[in-house]
C-alpha cells in the first residue's frame, strides 16, 4: 500500500507519536511520502494521512480531495471531529482493514462580478462552510436565494453556508443545528443577526444558493473553510454541492454521537451520570 502524509506544523515532524507511527508503517512494508501540493501526489496512492488536527484535515481536503484520494485523519491537536483518530490505532486499523470509506459533501463556491476571476486562486472547494463577513463596523444586507426562491434579507454580520460535516464548527457556534455527518443537507445561518426573528435555516444538499450583499464598504470578507479573502459589494456568490465527495476513511471503532458528548460535553447532566 503506498501512503501520502500531510503535514501543516513542522513542529509534528519532531513528535516522537508521528516518529514512531511512520516507523511502524514503513516496518510493515507501507510505502510512505510526504505531499505538500497536488503535484507531488504519486500515481497509484493509496490513502492519505493527515497529520494535526481538523485545521490540517481541511487543508488536506483541499489539496487532494478533487483526485479522489481517501483521507485518514490522525488526531494531534485539540477536538477533532473530522481528525478523529488516535495515531496507536492506525496501522491495526489498517492492516486488519478495519475501516470503511465514507462520503462527505463538498461545497463549491462561483464569484460572479466584474474582475471576480482573480480571486480564482482561493476558489473553488470547502468542506465544512462557506462564509461572508462584514468588514467594517456598518451591519450587513445579505440577500440569498435558494434555487431562484428569494428570502428576506438577512441584515447581520454575516452568512454561512455550511455542509453536515460543518454543523459542529462555525455553524454550531451561531445556534446552527447539529446534523448528523451522512445527512445530505446545508445549513444557511446568519452570524448575529440584528433581529430577533431570524433562525438557521435547513435545505437539501441539492440546492443552489445565491447570495448578494448591501454595505457599506466596498469590500467584504469571504472564507472558505480555513482560507479567507475579500471581495467587492457589488459581487455575487454561488454555493452549491460539488461534483464530487470528500473520502474520508472512518475507522471502526470511531463514533460521532461518542465524540459529541466526550469533546463538547453534549448532553452533560447530573441526572445523566450512572
């Protein structure tokens, strides 16, 4: 088997964990390399590691998941939804193949707006959410529709478009609702809206979502997942579902309702301790 890593820290490079789980594959006869940049992915790899946290899973995602590589996160940093896995459960997993592939929603994102194509370099792939900020002090009119269905306009600090898979990030931290990660679903949820009768929104994972802007400032701030730019008011964002899905190796023993209530306490009551 012939193994792409991702690291983000070069600081991880000096862990003895990350030392010795490449050792233990390599003395099982695992072909290993390193990929910083989609030219460097190999012909006939296999997986990839990464290597950090869900940060680096997210740059990961971003550099090799349109080749259709399977990506298998191991947990060196904090919460770890999507870089769940311990780095001592790995190579059994692997060598047992006790594992399967699943396969997460993709967002790509459109600018459409005098000069938008130069922004290309960010566009067009995010795995967790798509995000508008405001730039300035000034609150922001963000008019989104939803396959040619207009909604009222949002006025607040900004939008996200978030997929499943980023119920439990940004979107979480705005009241957005917890899905469950194989829900074909997006979640559209303003960030402090200056009114109060305004909730997140649910849709298929099929629709289309078209957002423009009223402000203030001639720019406003964009992200996609952990990267961020600014673009002009007078543009126009697409969101939709990409062509293709995150693989993202899920080994056997992992559990999302288990992370939900060991990392963000979900559910913890003093009636619920046995």
């Amino acid at each position: 088997m012939k193994i792409g890593f991702f690291i983000l820290k070069d600081v991880l490079r000096e862990d003895p964990r990350v030392q010795s789980l490449f050792s233990e594959l390599e003395g099982a006869s695992y072909e290993l390399y390193e990929i910083r940049s989609k030219a460097d992915i190999r012909p006939e790899t296999d997986l990839v590691l990464s290597v950090g946290g869900d940060g680096t899973f997210l740059s990961c995602a971003q550099t090799v998941s349109d080749v259709g590589l399977p990506i298998l996160g191991v947990n060196f940093g904090r919460l770890g939804f999507l870089s769940e896995n311990r780095p001592e459960s790995v190579l059994e997993a692997l060598m047992q193949g006790d594992f399967s592939v699943e396969y997460r929603t993709m967002l790509n994102a459109t600018l459409k707006g005098k000069n938008a194509r130069r922004q290309i370099g960010l566009l067009p792939y995010a795995v967790n959410e798509v995000t508008i900020h405001r730039k300035g002090v000034n609150v922001l009119g963000i008019n989104v529709s939803i396959d040619g269905d207009t909604l009222p306009t949002y006025w607040a600090d900004g939008l996200i478009v978030a997929t499943s898979s980023g119920s439990t990030a940004y979107s979480l931290s705005v009241g957005g609702p917890i899905c469950m990660p194989d829900t074909k679903v997006l979640i559209i949820a303003p960030i402090s809206p200056h009114n109060l009768n305004v909730r997140p929104l649910v849709v298929p994972d099929t629709a289309r979502v078209t957002i423009s802007l009223i402000s203030r400032e001639d720019t406003v701030v964009m992200t996609m997942d952990n990267k961020t730019m600014e673009i002009e008011r007078d543009w126009t964002v697409e969101v939709a579902m990409a062509q293709f899905s995150l693989k993202r190796i899920r080994l056997a023993k992992s559990e999302f309702v288990n992370a939900l209530t060991s990392r963000l306490f979900w559910g913890e009551d003093m009636r619920n301790n046995s």
